[in-house]
C-alpha cells in the first residue's frame, strides 16, 4: 500500500489519511500493515474517541486491497480494545478515560473550572448582546441570498466587495447616516481594525503622523504603531476632541458621534474646524462611526462625511449593531484613495466571505436590519435607564457620562479610587476596564489632568443576567 491519503470512492465514505507506507511482508501483510497504521493514528490521538471509521467497503476500494483485509484488521482492533463494533452504529475508536499518547507527547494540562468559565458578570464595553442576534431573519436572508446569487459568486471575489452590498450600503448610509457617496467609492472589508491595516500598511494609502484622541482603543494605538505611524494625542473636554491643536499631521481619527470610551458627540463648530483642518493641510478627517446607530435622549448626529466626501474618510462595521462575529466593514473613501486602497488589499477578496456580504445586502434591502436596530435600541435604552436607576439607588456620589447614545457608559470615580474600584470589581466577579486603560501614554497632564473611572459596557450581558451584573458593579464601587 502507497497511498496515504485515501479518498472515499463513488461517495460510499469518508476521507481517512493513514500513513501505512510501511507495509509489511509475508501472510497478512497488508492486513497487518493496516491494523499498525490505525493503531499509530488511535495512539497519537490524531483519531479521537468516538470517530467513526469508514465501512469496510470504502475503505477497501480507497486503498485497492480486498474487503476481507479491511474486515480483518478491524475485528483484530476490536478484540485488542482499539475499536468497537456495534450494529447501526458503524466502527468507531474505542472510548478511553484517559487517551493514548504516543511517545514524546506531553499529556495537555487542562484549565481548571474556575478560569474556564471567567468572570460570573461581564460588563465590557465593546459587544453587543450576543443573545439577541437576529438569528431566524439573518438566516431568511442568507437562505434568500444563497438562491438568487449568480454562478461568478463562487469564482474569487471582487476586492472591493459585492456591488449588490455596496448599492445597499450607499442607500442605507444616505439615509441613515447622511452619508453622501456611490457605490464606487465604498470598499468593503472585514471590520475597523482591517481598514486601518489597509489605510496605513507599508504607507501605500497614508502616512503618519495621525492625531487621535487622547482616550481611544489602545488596541488602535498598537496597530497603528506596528505600521509605523506615531499618534499624537488631542485633548478632550465636553465638546469632544480639540481639533483646534491639529497642526502637521497628516490625518486626524475621530469618534465625532460617540467620542469613545468618554461619550458625546464632537460639537458642530469642531467638526466644520475639522473638515477646514483637511482642506487647508491636504489632510483627511478618519471618522469611526463605531456605534451611531444608538442614541436615547438627543437628536441623531449625522456624519461628519456629509461636509465634505472628499476630505473625510468613513468608516464602519456590524460588530456593534449585529456581532462581532459578522465580520463585515466598510470604507466610504474620496475618489483619490479608492485605487491605492484596492491596491493594498490585493486582487483579490481574501478577508470578507462573498456569501456573508451577500446576505447583508439582502439583509438591508429588505428592512430586516433596521427593525433589528430599532429593536435593540430600546433594548439597549432600557438596559441604560436600569444602570442609571441603580446607581442613583446604591451609589449616588458616582457620577454617569456618555449615556445619551451608544453601548457603555463612564462612571466617574473619586481621585485615586480607580485601581481598588478595579480589584473590587475582580472580587466581585465582574469583568469591566478602568478609565485609565484607554488613555493615550503621551496624553499631556497639563493639557487634559487624568480621571478616575470605569468603562461598564450594559448591552453584553444577557437580559436574564443583567440584573445580579447591576448588584455585583454595585457593590463594587467606592462608598460615597
């Protein structure tokens, strides 16, 4: 036998790779040389317990030797404990309370119960509720999609994404978002992080230095320093992002609807100074529209992209309104950059599956995603007015911001009460950051004196859950 790899022959099994290109000589060679390398495959744990083999029949003919020699080889694994055997149920690997290892191979300690299962309460900003995902709409657009999608959906994909998502993004964003723009001007990818890699890898699109605000993701902050590009932070006060202090950089990245982790929206005189920054410099305003779907007691706030298409780039995902697990984005991008973004992300559709944005499209065209978003907005706002209600209850000293819209909220702390808050937090069960994580390390003191306080992210527990993760963050917190 040379093979090792077997195909199942005129679809009576299943693929199995066996390395058997050691065959043994003499009565019963290849029977033998059969039962070592599945014996080999039992031992190493490449076939776990309870893998199903394939039938006598099958295998046989993958591997051109008579179907006694397959029968044999079995029944003597099943005698030595190997396999079993049972009508209807096929031969599978024996179960073993412990596994065969094969020499040199470490046994894989497993976690202990505790750290397996994490924290009891997770109030992390940044997730939606993963329990209210549209599952039976998404699925009556995908199943849609699927049926109606034209043979080419299957060849390699389109970089700059599927027009029938683009068609339906352009619609949605004008309408929703104020967005003005065309189809060819949008590039789908798989979320911000992506885009950012596609704006800034190898300088191909834009180059630092890029002004951020002085609290954001410091995950954002690492990615953009491995592609070389130095941040340079803006201070931050009740209008949002200081933009008067832009000078040379050649970029500047807002959360101008949500200043994220702080909350409220960038004022309207900064968003014009921003947009007249871009112009006079030959800039570009990076506008992360992370969450604008959700507000509660203001006035929706549109893109800062209407003021000017060409001097602001628009970015945004579904990882807030539907899941992370979607892993669709999009780039609204001036005409100038459109062919040097496509350049950087290649010929070909590498990130976002075709299908999935197949059937975000059908998704969006149909109405399912803005009663999804309608839906969850009220979810939200009543998760919001339960935190607010529990913290005037329990802890009135502690002061919330960034409640108007989004997914989290800030609670102001006394000075140098965060870390404890923190540690309590721990103790308790509840999985939250503090303020001081998202705040960038060249941040000037003299310019924006640092705050205590916690980021408690309200739309990730599910809505059974959320009242014990309200007492636990409760009795978490610094007495008054």
């Amino acid at each position: 036998m040379e093979k090792s790899w077997v195909n199942s022959a005129e679809g009576l099994g299943f693929d199995l790779h066996l390395e058997t290109t050691a065959e043994r000589t003499g009565p019963g060679g290849r029977r033998a040389a059969l039962g070592d390398a599945l014996r080999e495959a039992v031992r190493s744990g490449r076939l776990a317990p309870g893998t199903r083999l394939p039938p006598y029949r099958s295998l046989a003919a993958d591997l051109g030797v008579a179907r006694n020699t397959v029968a044999d080889a079995y029944a003597e694994l099943v005698a030595e404990g190997w396999l079993t055997a049972r009508q209807g149920s096929g031969t599978r690997v024996a179960e073993r309370t412990e596994p065969l290892r094969a020499a040199g191979h470490a046994r894989v300690p497993r976690k202990s119960p505790s750290r397996a299962r994490g924290p009891r309460h997770d109030l992390r900003q940044g997730t939606p509720d993963r329990s209210t995902f549209p599952r039976a709409a998404w699925l009556t657009s995908y199943r849609r999609a699927l049926q109606q999608a034209p043979d080419e959906v299957f060849g390699p994909g389109d970089p700059a994404g599927r027009v029938e998502l683009r068609e339906a993004l352009a619609e949605y964003l004008a309408r929703a978002r104020g967005v003005r723009t065309e189809p060819g001007r949008i590039v789908i990818c798989s979320g911000f992080a992506h885009a950012l890699r596609l704006l800034f890898q190898n300088a191909q699109v834009l180059r630092g230095p890029l002004a951020v605000e002085a609290y954001g993701l410091p995950f954002h902050r690492e990615l953009l320093a491995g592609a070389g590009v130095r941040t340079v932070p803006l201070p931050l006060d009740e209008q949002g992002a200081d933009v008067g202090r832009l000078t040379r950089e050649r970029a500047v990245l807002l959360t101008p609807a949500h200043q994220f982790p702080t909350g409220g929206p960038l004022h309207a005189e900064r968003r014009a100074a921003a947009v007249d920054w871009a112009r006079a410099r030959d800039g570009v305003v990076l506008e992360d529209d992370y969450d604008g779907e959700f507000r509660y007691d203001r006035k929706p706030v549109g893109a800062v992209q209407g003021l000017d298409p060409e001097r602001v780039i628009y970015l945004g995902s579904v990882s807030k309104s539907l899941s992370p697990a979607v892993r669709l984005g999009w780039m609204v991008l001036p005409e100038r950059y459109v062919d040097g973004v496509l350049a950087a992300k290649g010929e070909r559709e590498a990130w976002a599956s075709v299908l999935d944005q197949l059937a975000l499209a059908d998704f969006l065209v149909s109405g399912a995603y803005d009663r999804h978003v309608r839906r969850m907005r009220q979810r939200y706002r009543s998760r919001r007015d339960r935190l607010v209600a529990a913290l005037a209850a329990h802890a009135p000293h502690v002061e919330v911001s960034g409640v108007a819209a989004g997914l989290h909220a800030v609670l102001r702390l006394p000075p140098g009460t965060e870390r404890s808050a923190v540690k309590a937090a721990v103790w308790q069960g509840v999985a939250l950051d503090g303020l001081a994580e998202f705040r960038h390390p060249e941040a000037s003191a003299a310019d924006m004196p640092a705050q205590d306080g916690l980021v408690v992210g309200y739309a990730t527990p599910s809505e059974a859950a959320y009242g014990a993760a309200l007492e636990a963050l409760c009795a978490s917190l610094p007495p008054g």
